[in-house]
C-alpha cells in the first residue's frame, strides 16, 4: 500500500492494543509508536471489520450478524461521529459491536449504542431475513 493510512478514531484505537502486542518482546518491551504505526500501516490492507446488533432473546443476549467491510471500505466511517450517523441510518436504534479481524485472526470488538427514540429498529427486518435464510440452508444439510 503506497499512501498512508489514517491513524485516527475508533478504528486505530482498536488496532493499537493489537499492534502493541504483536511487537512486543520480552526484551525491549513495549514497541514504540513509530514501530506500532509502521505495523498498522502493513496490517491495514489485510484487516476487516464486523458489524453485530445486539438482540435480547428472553434471558439471553444474541449478537447478529448485519454487514462485513474491509477496512479499505471504511472510508469516510473513521471518527465517532461518521459511524454514529451511518449506524444510525443504516441499521436505527440498537447496540452494535464492531469486531475486527487481522485475516483470520480476531483483533478487537468495540461496543456502539445508537439511543435516539425517534429511530426505529431498521436492523430487525434485516436479521429476520438471515435468521430464515439461514433455517432453510439447515433443512438442507443438517
């Protein structure tokens, strides 16, 4: 990847622990953060997210899953506020959780609350449709 990527909001805040433990030796400790930078800057292109809404079903806590990105698909979602509004748009009221992923590897997860009232649960209809999608593929195999 030729041009920098941004190290800013909540995205860089996840990878930071990542990073910082990923170079970390037993002899030298903590990296610095030029290192922990330069590590974010190769790992960045190979990175994904996941977006889940939280759904209570009876006594338990069910986190569904709503959309995949790759971190190269983030743009314009980096601050607070620009993932605030599109989870807002996208999805509506709701607890979202935002794991990400180094290839294979789990990162991070960050935990998002989208509180307006005035907002419905845009993301319900969505998760019906994979939970039933979802039931029909098991008919098949299962």
């Amino acid at each position: 990847m030729n041009e920098e990527v941004p190290m800013k909001g909540w995205l860089w805040s996840m990878f930071k622990e990542y990073v910082r433990k990923i170079r970390r030796t037993a002899s030298t400790g903590a990296p610095a953060l030029k290192v922990m930078q330069a590590k974010y800057q190769s790992i960045y292109p190979e990175a994904s997210i996941k977006i889940l809404v939280e759904e209570k079903v009876g006594m338990i806590v069910v986190f569904n899953d709503l959309e995949s990105r790759t971190t190269a698909e983030l743009d314009g979602l980096m601050e607070n506020e620009q993932l605030m509004a599109y989870l807002a748009k996208t999805y509506g009221r709701g607890k979202y959780k935002i794991n990400l992923y180094h290839g294979m590897t789990f990162v991070a997860t960050q935990n998002f609350r989208v509180e307006d009232e005035s907002l419905t649960e845009l993301w319900r209809p969505m998760v019906e449709k994979n939970k039933a999608a979802e039931a029909s593929t098991k008919g098949r195999w299962g």
